[in-house]
C-alpha cells in the first residue's frame, strides 16, 4: 500500500478528518487528537499491513509506522491540513479552558480577520494615490483625484458598519439590529452636531456628547457585544408569538440609547486614550520603544497577542491617517524573518529544509511570516534570536526616525507604496534602509549564532534492492550487539506502552538506566538523529539496524535535558558516547525513562534476536 492510500485509509477511519482536531508526529508513530474517541475503528487501522499498531494513550491517538512515518505523515496532513475541531462543543470546551488573554485574542482575530481584506485593498489604494501625487500624475484639486480619495477612504470612514457585520457574527447576534443600532452612531444628527460644534444631545435628562465615530473600533465592539446578551435575554421573555415583532422592538429601544450615552463614548475615549499612549510612548520613548517592540515582535507572533494589536493600528489610522508603530515594525519583522530563513537555506544539508527555507523566505518579503516562523526559525531556534536581534536594530532605527505607514496592507515589499508621504520624501527611505537593515542584520546573524541542522532521514534509508528474493544472513553465534546503557533489564511485557511491549517493530529489549549515558552498541555509522534528541538510529559494520529509543513519551520534551554527542552519518566505534540525559530532570517531570533497544530489520537476517534474561547489565555486555 503505498503512503497516499495508507494516509487516506487511517484519516477515514478515524471518522474523517471532522474528528481530527490535530495531526503530528513523532519518531515512529503518528499522533493525534481527536474530537471523539468512539468514531475511530482501531480495529481497523491495526489490520493495516503497514501499521504496526494503534491505541489510545495520553489522551492522544497513536498509529505506530515505523521508519516511513515523515513520508506518511506528509500524506495525512494533505488530507486534514492545518485542522481545527469543527465540534461546537468542543470548541465550547476549549474556550472555558483558555484563560482571559487567551479568549480576548480570539475574539480580536475573530472580529478583524474577516474585514481585514476590505482594509488592505484601502490601504494599497491610499498607497498609489500618494505615489500618483509624488510623481505629479495627478492634481489634488482634480475630480479624479476626488473619486480615488473616496475609493481610499469610505472603508475607514465606514469601518463601524463593517466591523458591526463581522462582530454580529462572532458573538452570534443578528447583523442587521447591530448594523441599525452601530447606524445610530453615524447618523446625520450626530455627525452634523459634531461639525457645528454644539455640545451635544439630551435624553431622559442624560447627556449624548458628539464624537467622531468613523474610523473607531472599540465603540462598536463593545455595543455588539453587549447586544448579544440584551437579545438572548428579551428574546427568552418575550412569548413565541410576539417575538418577531416586540423582541427587535425592545432591543432598539434599549440598545440605541444606551450605544450613544454609554458604550459609544467610554469605547471612544478608551480608544482615543490608548491611541495616544501608544503616540506618547514612540514620541517620548524614542529608538528604545522601536528597540523593546521590535525584537518582541516574533513572539507576540507566536503567541498570538499581535492580534491584540488591530484595534490601535486602525484607530490610528482612522484618526491620524497613518500608523507610526505596529506597521512599520510589521515590515521590519517580514523582512527579518526573510533574511534568516535564507542563512538557513544557504547553510543546511537538508534537502527539504532549505526547499521549505526558500519558499518561506520569498513568501515572507511578501509579508506573509508564519511558514518561516514557524517552519523554520522557531523550529530552528537560533535563526529566531537572530530575527529578534535585527528587529531590535532596525526598529529603533525606524522609531528613531518616525518612519510613517499609511495603509494596513501586508507588510511585505509590495508595501512600499503605503510609506509613500507627499509632505516628507524622506520618509519612504527610512522605511526601505530600515527594513534593508532587517533583512541583512538576520541574515549574519544567523550565520553566525549558526543552528542545528535537522538531519535528513531519507539520506539514512537503504535503497530497496529489486530482486525481492535476497537470501538472508544467518547472524546465529556471532556476537552482534552489546549493552548501550547500564542498568536494569526488565520484561519487555511490563515496559507500559503497546508499541514496544508487543516488539511490533522487531525484537526488543527493555533497559531501566542508572545513568544518563547511552554508548554505541556496536561498530558502524549513525543513521539518524532526530531533532528531540530522544532517540538515535544506527547500522553495524553488519548491517543491523538498531533504533535506541530513551523514554516513554519524552518527545514531549523537545530535547530538553538531552544532548547528542554524534551527528548523522557519523562513523562510530563499539562504546562510543552517543547521547546525554539528565536522568533526575527528567524524571521529576513524570517521565518514565525506560529504554528500548529494537532491531528494526531484523527480516533481513536469520537467528537474530536478544539473548538476555532480566537483571542487572553493565554497559558493554553482550546482548
């Protein structure tokens, strides 16, 4: 069966990929977590001639494969892709164990996600106005010029209506009394007030101040949400037959109101006041605040909290007509993560790193940063020092000289045109030596700080010979292998984990070690080292292959309290120190660090298996 059937078989009976919330893997097995237990056919999945086997453990599912795992893996997440659980209920369930942060940040990403598109287009059009004036193609006091404003502005100056469409739908209330009731803020009384300067409206003895609602963020936020409580309970009062008409009804009555004297105002000022905290600390923090936010940048990345972001880029953009913060120090971090991703193509061995490396980085300098982010740099770690390093330098730079953004597209180099200013021409130049800076600054850096290479497993795999008839070589008496570790032999039934208890993969033998050392067992070549250093493959000068693997689930460790003393490809002698673990650390986290040995093509040999009964061994025994 080949990988793509095998994939799509184990995806299939496992419910489909509706009840896969999240697909990895690790040395020997494919993982997942899945939305319901009772919908994956185990059974199934186990009679596969090319698994090895299946169970439940950890609250994860695993499918045992072996050394063709990577290859299985790529099919399988063509299927199901970058999933997330579709359950409600599950999804329920995985926002009451988030924490506060964790539930802002997504409801930010849920509300602008959908208006982003709107905005982009906007800014890039705000762009290329500029850039026509700059040139002299076009005359401020030309219709033309008149009809491109309105093309650039009417999404900002409209943003409440959009934003009310998008945050109706994510706390799941009616669009259209949010669209009437965000319409109260905007409506020709209001604004016309504003314009006269009249100090506002009276109701109920209640003052209506007139503020500027076009262009905010916060004023909207906070009434749609607030609606979407006042709705659930009328309409849970109000009888069957009077709803459609008295719940709509009530809820204008009550909403509109209380948008104009409560929630509009606080969100305006709250919004104005972080708008210009957000100014006062770039003005008076200077080059430390670019510094500080610069090289923090990646992380609220990986985190999540640059969603957190959005709502003072657009309010500065509505109010001022440009950002001089988070956006320009958005193409700085693009730029960054660029020039680290190609040190890493031009650096690593692995073919398929610097494949990913390269497509990575070109995706990046069109501003679009997760695949090297998360593909490559924070994978790699180093590389990632080395982006923040250069979002330090070049975002002080940028602050320094207040370099300006005036449209919310993707900071890549396509928005060169947004840093365009037709009173400053020098501001378009600061943006292009800062993010140049950026690029080149991550780039030595990360040659330098230097990383660690993934090895590349298929270099270590033996071409398939095609005459399937090989005779087998008889290993009977001969002295193959010999203890990597001191310690205690124990039954390989009682090790607490299916895979290796049931030596589905090839003979096997179980060592509890006093030690944190783990030697070669034989003369020959290291195979592989995986990236979590937990485990190491070899061949002897024989060509017996040999998986050690330390620990049960210590791939969850990520190669904390590891350390590899062999690369791949390495020729080694009998005894040789291959890896290094801090055997305390590791079992204080609730580790089990019982150790298994397992010839993994042991079909290609006659007579070749363990020979040892439980007890004591020291290192360097036959075994």
């Amino acid at each position: 069966m080949d990988n793509a059937s095998l994939a799509q078989f184990i995806v299939e009976k496992m419910g489909g990929k509706e009840n896969i919330k999240r697909a990895w893997h690790c040395v020997t097995r494919l993982r997942f977590h899945v939305v319901s237990e009772g919908k994956v056919d185990i059974e199934a999945i186990r009679e596969l001639p090319d698994v090895y086997g299946a169970q439940f453990q950890n609250g994860q599912f695993q499918v045992i494969i072996g050394n063709k795992v990577a290859n299985v893996f790529k099919e399988v997440e063509a299927i199901v892709g970058n999933i997330e659980s579709s359950s409600d209920s599950s999804n329920e369930e995985g926002q009451e164990k988030k924490g506060p942060v964790s539930r802002f940040l997504d409801m930010i990403s849920g509300v602008f996600s959908p208006v982003i598109p709107a905005i982009a287009g906007a800014g890039m059009m705000k762009g290329i106005l500029a850039l026509l004036q700059v040139l002299g193609w076009i005359s401020v006091e030309s219709d033309a010029y008149q009809v491109l404003t309105i093309v650039s502005d009417v999404v900002f100056y409209f943003l409440p209506f959009l934003l009310a469409v998008s945050a109706a739908r994510r706390f799941k209330v009616s669009e259209f009394l949010a669209l009437a009731i965000t319409g109260s803020l905007l409506y020709p009384t209001m604004t016309a007030g504003l314009a006269s300067g009249a100090e506002g409206l009276q109701f109920l003895g209640l003052n209506i101040p007139f503020y500027a609602y076009s262009g905010t963020v916060i004023p909207v936020i906070i009434t749609v949400w607030i609606l979407s409580y006042v709705y659930k309970y009328i309409n849970a009062v109000i009888p069957n037959i009077l709803r459609i008409i008295l719940t709509p009804t009530l809820v204008l009555l009550i909403m509109i109101p209380f948008a104009l004297i409560v929630s509009g105002p606080i969100g305006f000022i709250v919004g104005d006041y972080v708008g210009i905290g957000i100014g006062w600390l770039f003005e008076h923090g200077g080059a430390f605040a670019g510094i500080v936010l610069g090289a923090l940048l990646p992380v609220f990345i990986v985190t999540g909290m640059h969603y957190g972001f959005l709502p003072i880029i657009i309010q500065n953009m509505g109010k001022n007509g440009y950002d001089i913060a988070i956006l320009p120090l958005n193409f700085i971090n693009s730029l960054a993560q660029a020039g680290a991703v190609f040190a890493v193509a031009l650096r690593t061995k692995n073919k398929k790193l610097k494949s990913i490396s390269v497509s990575s980085g070109l995706s990046s300098l069109l501003g679009v940063t997760e695949p090297a982010l998360f593909g490559v740099n924070l994978r790699l770690r180093k590389p990632m020092y080395a982006t923040m390093i250069a979002g330090a330098i070049s975002g002080g730079f940028a602050v320094f000289f207040t370099v300006k953004c005036f449209g919310l597209v993707a900071q890549g180099l396509q928005a060169i045109p947004v840093y365009i200013d037709p009173s400053d021409s020098m501001n378009v130049v600061y943006a292009l030596i800062s993010v140049l800076i950026a690029f080149v600054v991550a780039f030595i850096a990360t040659l330098i700080l230097g990383f660690e290479d993934i090895p590349n497993v298929e270099a270590g795999k033996k071409e398939e010979a095609p005459n399937q008839d090989v005779e087998k070589k008889v290993m009977t008496g001969e002295k193959i292998l010999y203890s990597p570790l001191e310690g205690k032999i124990v039954p390989v039934e009682s090790v607490p984990d299916k895979t290796f208890s049931s030596a589905v993969m090839g003979p096997t033998l179980a060592i509890q070690p006093e030690n944190g050392e783990v030697v070669a067992p034989f003369s020959g070549e290291v195979v592989v080292v995986y990236p979590t250093k937990h485990a190491i493959g070899l061949r002897s000068e024989q060509g017996v292959e040999v998986l050690i693997h330390i620990g049960l689930e210590t791939v969850n460790l990520e190669g904390e309290h590891f350390e590899t003393m062999v690369e791949q490809g390495q020729k080694i002698n009998k005894g040789e120190l291959l890896v290094k673990f801090d055997q305390k650390e590791i079992e204080a986290k609730g580790y089990n660090l019982v150790t298994v040995i397992i010839i993994t093509n042991s079909h290609d040999f006659d007579g070749l298996d363990f020979n040892r009964e439980p007890g004591i061994i020291k290192r360097g025994e036959e075994i």
